[in-house]
C-alpha cells in the first residue's frame, strides 16, 4: 500500500470544552489525542466529519455528565492520508481476518478479553466499545510492525440511537467519525459556527 493512497481532505468538527477551542483558535495550539480503552476506532483525536451539529451535541452531554464546562466545536481541515476507513470494504476484510490472530494474541499473553459495553442502562448502542477499540489498534500495530502499512487516520460510521420513524433502518445519531493517528493530518483549525 502507497503512503499517500487515500487523498482525500475532509472537513471534521471537534466537540470540545470553549477553552480548549480558544487555545487553539487564539493561541495557536494543537489538539492532542487522550487515549481511551472504549474509543471505537482506536486511539487518536476525534472528529465527525461535516457534523458540527452532531459535535456540538456531544460536547453538551459532556457538560452533563460534569466532564466540560463550556460547550464548544473547534472544526478542522483533515488530509486523511493512508485511512485505514471501515467503509471500503479491503479494511473490514482486514479486521475479520485479524480478529482470530487478536484473541490467540491475548490468550497467549493471559490478557482478559475486552468488551463493549452500554454506557449506562439506556444505552442500546453499546457505546464503551472496548473490544473494538483493542481490535482496531491491535490490527494497525501488526500491519505497522510487519511494515505492510503506516495508517495515519483511520474513518468509521456508527448508526446509533433510535430509528427516526418506525420501522426505519435510519437512526437518530448515526454518524461518520474519523480518528487522527498522526496530528500532521491536521492541515488546520477554524472556528466552528455551528455554536447553536
């Protein structure tokens, strides 16, 4: 696989607290990634891609659980560079034929298995996705260690929350949401207007 094979630039939307977003747009700082076991597409910083709406939601129910004080979406200019993106078929290809190397992986190394788990006792979704997150980052690190592929980013929708009518396969919250490895994607920030 080539470098550069997936040149696609995107814009990607942050939520975030407004100090965060200030210290970026004012003072010029970066983003940084704060790994989390549950991160769905593995460790890396956050994004939806053109979904500010959908970030500026996630940021206030961060305020409600207590984890943010002010609100905000910091939106981004991304370059994807080599995506490792579940929505191309050659990538889920991948993680189903990892996924039996992962689990004699953690056996061998008497690693309990992870798994996703609801949030909290609403939570349909499973939204601690646990296992997905050591799959995900597991499979990247062998392809990088064995020198098949550097992946600098890597893209995933969810179809999360309830159906938007009865019967629909359309839900509420589904979304595309993109996980930069590599903070050289970040071509540039800029202030979201989507503050509503």
């Amino acid at each position: 696989m080539r470098e550069f094979d997936y040149q696609r630039l995107v814009i990607g939307y942050h939520g975030c607290d407004a100090s965060v977003r200030d210290k970026v747009i004012q003072k010029g700082g970066q983003l940084q990634a704060f790994p989390k076991s549950y991160d769905w597409l593995g460790h890396g910083i956050y994004f939806w891609e053109h979904g500010p709406a959908r970030a500026l939601e996630w940021a206030r129910a961060q305020k409600k659980r207590g984890k943010l004080k002010t609100p905000a979406v910091l939106g981004a200019v991304l370059h994807l560079g080599s995506c490792f993106d579940l929505l191309d078929a050659e990538y889920t290809d991948v993680l189903t034929e990892a996924y039996p190397l992962f689990e004699e992986s953690i056996k061998a190394n008497k690693t309990p298995r992870p798994s996703n788990k609801p949030l909290n006792k609403t939570d349909k979704d499973q939204l601690l996705r646990k296992l997905d997150c050591a799959v995900v980052n597991w499979t990247i690190e062998q392809l990088e260690k064995d020198g098949k592929a550097h992946f600098h980013s890597v893209r995933g929708v969810f179809q999360e929350g309830d159906s938007v009518f009865p019967e629909s396969g359309i839900r509420r919250r589904s979304h595309i949401q993109i996980a930069v490895r590599d903070p050289a994607c970040i071509l540039g920030y800029f202030q979201s207007p989507s503050q509503r």
